[in-house]
DNA sequence: TGACATTAGTCACCAGTTGTGACTAATTCG
DNA sequence: CGAATTAGTCACAACTGGTGACTAATGTCA
C-alpha cells in the first residue's frame, strides 16, 4: 500500500455552489490553468478517510472566500461522460453562498446566471442540473431560504426569494398564512424604509417546534 | 497503468434490496464465506466505466434470481465505518424485489424482517437505514407499491402495501379517493373471493395522464 | 400642501380537499 | 335463516389554499 500523506482517492468531489444574483440563480464556476482556461465546477480529490461532506465545504469554503450557508449530497455519477479529472466516479454536492457573496478576487472565479452558463465538462453539468433540482426539491423540507438571506429581513424579501428559488410567483396572503401556519419567523421591532411605499417590518429566522404536520395521503407522482 | 480487464474500482455498491414479507418490510442478507459468516448487504467493486445502476441492477439480480422491481441511488458514503472491502468509499442503493420473492437456493441469502436485522457492518447499516428513508420518501413521487404486488391485486391489497411501506394506517374512503383522483389503476373484470366476506374486484397498474398537480406553498419541514 | 403612486400588511369569501363515521353489498359459517 | 366478515360507497364537517379587495404608511411631484 502506497504512503498514506500522499495518497489520493480515485474519486472527485464536485460542488455546483449556487447564489441569488439580480434576482436569477447563479451558479460558481472557476477557470483552472490545468483546464486550459476552461470554465468547470470547483471540484477536488480529497484524501482518504475523509468525511465526504467535510470535503465538499471544504472545497467551497476555499471557492467562496466563507463558509457555505448550506450543503448537501446528490450522488455518485460515473457515466461514460467526461470529467476533468480521469476519476471513475464523482460525487456531487449542492451548495448555497449567501445572498451578495462576492467570488475571491483573483479573477479564477466568477458567478454564472443559471440561464447563460457556458460549456462545463459534461459530467458536471448533469451534476449542476441535479443540484438545482435537489434544491428545489428541498425547499420544503428544510429552511434552505432563510439561508440565503441576512439575519433579518423583510417578509417580502423572503418572498421573492421563495419565488426565485421555487422559480414561480406566490400569492403574498397565501406566503404569509404559510408561513404563520409554519411557525418559521418572528417580528423584530426593527422597520426599514426602502425608498417609496410603507416601511416593512424585520424579522428573523427562529423556527418553533410544532406537531410534525400530519397530512393525508397524496398519489401526486407524475405515473 | 494497470491492465484494463483486471482492474476493479476501489469503490462498492452496495444494496439493500427489501419486499414484504409477512406484513413487514424485510431485507435481504447474504452470509459470505469470505467474511467468516457473518451477514451483509449484497455488494461488489465493479469493474471500471460500468454504469452505476447497471452494477447495482447486476448484484440485485444475482441475488434474488430474478430482476429487482425498482432500484434507485441513495448516495455515496465515506465515514469512518468500515466495510467489509476495505474501500474508500461505498454508494448504496435501495432496490425492491416483488412480493413472495423466496431467496436463491443455496442457503447463502435470507429475509429478515428489519425490526429484526442482525449485526452487519456499520457502513451498510447506515445504507439500509437511510435505504428505508428514501423508499418511503419516493412513495409519493413513483409507483413505488405497485412494483411489489402481481399484476392484478384488489384495493384492500393495496392499501395494505401502502400501509406497510409508510408506516401508517389509512382511512379506506381517503385512500380510494386519492388513488380515484390519481388515474393509476384500472378495474378488471375480475373477482378474487378471498374465504369469508364480499368478493373484492381486481385491478391493475395503468396510470394516464393528468395535469401536474399544481399544489399550493407548503412549509411543511420540521426546522 | 394635497393628490397619487408605491409598497406593506390584513381580511374575508369561496372553492376545493381531506378526515371520518355510517351506510349498503356480497359472501361464508353455523 | 341470522351473524360475522370483508368490499365498496356516501355524505357531511372541518380544514386548506387561491384570490381580490381592502387598509396603512411612506415618498413624489405638481
């Protein structure tokens, strides 16, 4: 067995790190001069033994210049497709970056609306497709919008967010109801004025404990 | 770079293929000679550039005789448990084997039912538990009870399926109103007279389209 | 200064969905 | 025959979610 310090494992970890920018998803890719300049997910062979969570923040942590707000897996990929590695298999994760994070200068690094992402290898675009639909997918299952916004915001800014990441409008008395039902936020006794219109209240995220939503039965799959 | 053909990843599949037995879930075990008997998950180190799926559709089929009815990944893990290869890493899959599916002869596979699973190792423990998550986690998404029953079954039988696979009882009205509303199945002109009571019409599997069930904002997530 | 545009926040109604108990139907058993 | 048993349906009450219209508080601009 090869020396243990500089062992690698056959495997990669790619991330797809998503964000909010002008309200559009945006998704961070860096340029690697071992790519020939080309665009690609951060992504790195980790070490053994490794936790493999621990890897992906780790990878980015260094992307991002801060900690993501939030990360999870999707899976292991090994198609016949591509990957700038020659690794048999990748892992992929999904992460978010807060809301304004600005890439680290240093110009390897730049924020891509989901709408205009230019050619990545084709292993990692099945991997960004993924993330953004586990995303979506999560949205109702843990706060993952709270994570993109400041300490305290507007409830029309959490809104909007829902919307952005849901990728559909919401009814302002439906959101709200929803979100009381939930239990979610609570009012500070801070209000901001932006601009025109009447002040909006702040609040921040501080979830409650709550029966565990015993809904019926649903057979809402698309058969 | 190694011979092609005699290289093996130096990663496992390994799956946790369960059905019902008996009114419970239960999994299936192999003893392996190799591993000084003791019981473990059916996996393998797949050759190289195979297709994840592929693999696990391979090791599932080996070891119930027949082709599993559904299979999907659960993902990849890298904790410090161990397993019995002494991979890096091990993806997992849960995988469903129709109902009465008995075991390959050959004594080397059993059925345990999971309130009762004997010891196997840490790492694929880990894999049946969050296999079982998922499984009742896709309930609502695919046509997962369906693939366990025959191809013809009475609406108490599939209610019963249903009920085993989430953990829960139904309301008879409520279930047959959902699965009503869902176009999934349709009713044969046949009658199972199961012993005592009224004879209970048979139905099969035949799911039409429908518009997208478009349901409202739910913030349902236990934060 | 006062009308108006603009954004925040609330309300009440209605339509649809879901939980539930009670009912009818068809069979076996004694 | 009547009781027991299982299948299948119905109707009503309670709840949920979509929606438009309302009030509130601010800035803008004539």
């Amino acid at each position: 067995m090869p020396d243990r310090r500089a062992r690698r494992a056959s495997y990669t970890i790619d991330v797809a790190i998503l964000t909010a920018v002008k309200n559009q998803l945006a998704v961070l890719l860096r340029r690697s001069p071992e790519l020939r300049e080309k665009w690609s997910l951060p992504w790195d062979t980790p070490g053994v033994d490794e936790p493999l969570a621990t890897v992906a923040a780790k990878i980015a942590q260094d992307s991002l210049g801060i900690a993501p707000a939030w990360l999870d897996q999707i899976g292991a990929v090994a198609d016949g497709r591509r990957h700038p590695a020659e690794s048999e298999i990748s892992i992929g994760f999904v992460s978010l970056a807060p809301l304004g994070t600005p890439p680290p200068v240093g110009g390897n690094h730049a924020w891509f609306p989901l709408s205009d992402v230019p050619q990545i290898p084709p292993r990692q675009r099945a991997i960004l497709d993924s993330g953004v639909l586990l995303l979506r997918y999560r949205m109702d299952q843990a706060p993952v919008a709270f994570r993109l916004l400041p300490s305290t915001f507007t409830l029309s800014e959490l809104q909007q967010m829902y919307e952005l990441l849901l990728g559909k409008k919401l009814h302002k008395a439906s959101f709200r109801r929803a979100l009381q039902a939930a239990y979610l936020v609570e009012p500070t006794d801070e209000w901001r004025s932006e601009g025109r219109g009447r002040p909006a209240q702040l609040y921040r995220y501080a979830p409650r404990k709550r029966r565990p939503a015993q809904r019926g039965i649903r057979l809402d799959f698309v058969a």
